[in-house]
C-alpha cells in the first residue's frame, strides 16, 4: 500500500492509503504503485482514479477532476498539490455541463491571447469534471 495525499487549494481532498494512484502528467497517464521509484513531476488538468485494494474493481475507484499541480512521490508516499480537486461525489454533472457550455461561449467570443488561454482553461478544466461525473454514473449502474 502506498500512503495518498491529494492537496488543493481549498484543503486535503484524500488521505489515507491506496493500493494505486494514475495519475495525469505532461508526459501522459501514470500509475502509482507500492515502492514506486522517487518523482517529482508536474500534475495535468485530468483525472486521478484510487484504487483502494487490490481486488477492488474499476466501479470500485474514487475519482477526481484535478487542474494543475506538482507530484511527489518518496518512499511510500504520494503528495499532490493542485489548484482544484473535486470528488466525483461532489460533481452534479447537469452544473457542470452548463458550465462547460458557457466556457466554450466565453472560448469563442475572446478578443485576445490572454482571454483565449482563459477560456480554454475553464473549458478544459469542466471537460474534465464532466468526464469524471460520467464515471461516476457510469460505475454506478
């Protein structure tokens, strides 16, 4: 078992122990294990999926939307800091796609560069809890 913290900016999201942790990163998808070699590296905005115990099936998993952060895994421990984390449990997804919907009109409707990476940070960080709170209700039936 490994030990998980997940950190954001509105308090610990998760800590306790994990069996695996995948996580999003700038080089693609990783899976955290027990004895995982030391890293530091840079969280993505994705989806980190929690794999309690060994046997417990992919319904089974805790998920998260997370946008931006830093990894750090020493010994048996896992520590993520992000700007913004939020529990599947927490997500309502009809909020969230109307939030989507609207990050893709302010996307759309920007005069320039800076407004253009705005909007596309809000547009991907709803596609992500979108995408969480369909795992969610999919794993529910």
């Amino acid at each position: 078992m490994i030990h998980f913290q997940l950190v954001a900016l509105t308090g610990t999201k998760f800590d306790g122990e994990a069996y695996e942790i995948v996580l999003p990163t700038l080089d693609g998808e990783i899976g955290v294990l027990q004895d995982h070699m030391p890293l530091v590296s840079v969280a993505t905005t994705g989806v980190v999926a929690v794999r309690r115990e060994p046997r417990d099936a992919d319904r089974d998993r805790e998920y998260f939307a997370i946008s931006g952060g830093v990894i750090e895994v020493s010994g048996n421990k896992l520590r993520m800091l992000v700007d913004e984390a939020d529990n599947a449990a927490d997500i309502n997804e009809a909020e969230a796609e109307a939030a989507h919907e609207r990050a893709k009109q302010l996307k759309a409707e920007a005069k320039d560069e800076v407004s253009l990476e705005h909007a596309q940070q809000l547009v991907d960080r709803h596609a992500v809890r979108l995408q969480v709170a369909s795992l969610k209700r999919r794993h529910q039936k």
